[in-house]
C-alpha cells in the first residue's frame, strides 16, 4: 500500500466507510468526485482491484475491510 498516494488512500477509505456505515456494503464500488480527484481515485482503486482481488470489481464492504486491514 505505500506506493499509492496517501491522500488518495485516505479519501478512498473514507468513502468506502461511510458506504459500508450506510448499508451499502454489498454494492459494487461506483467513485463519484470531483473531475480532478475522480480520476485519481479511479486509478487508484483499479490499482488496488488488480493487486489485491485479480483485477476484479470489489464491493464497498470489500474494500473497506481491505483498506482496514494495511
């Protein structure tokens, strides 16, 4: 996890929190941002997705407990 950004990470957790906190969990990870961050969060969460779970789509719990766990 050190060779992303950690600002990135650390937006991305954030919302992946409040996503699994709100009952969405089990839905697939849609990143809705600003156009500047938006794009850095995608490539970012992509990254993660084909590092961690063989370039497949996570769901928000998935990713959240992932992101917990580094």
């Amino acid at each position: 996890m050190s060779v992303f950004e950690a600002l990135t990470l650390i937006n991305l957790y954030n919302t992946a929190e409040q996503k699994f906190l709100s009952g969405r969990g089990k839905d697939v990870v849609w990143i809705e941002a600003k156009k500047e961050d938006k794009l850095l969060l995608i490539q970012t969460y992509q990254d993660i997705c084909g590092i961690y779970n063989r370039g497949k789509f996570m769901s928000w719990e998935h990713l959240f407990r992932l992101l917990r766990k580094r």
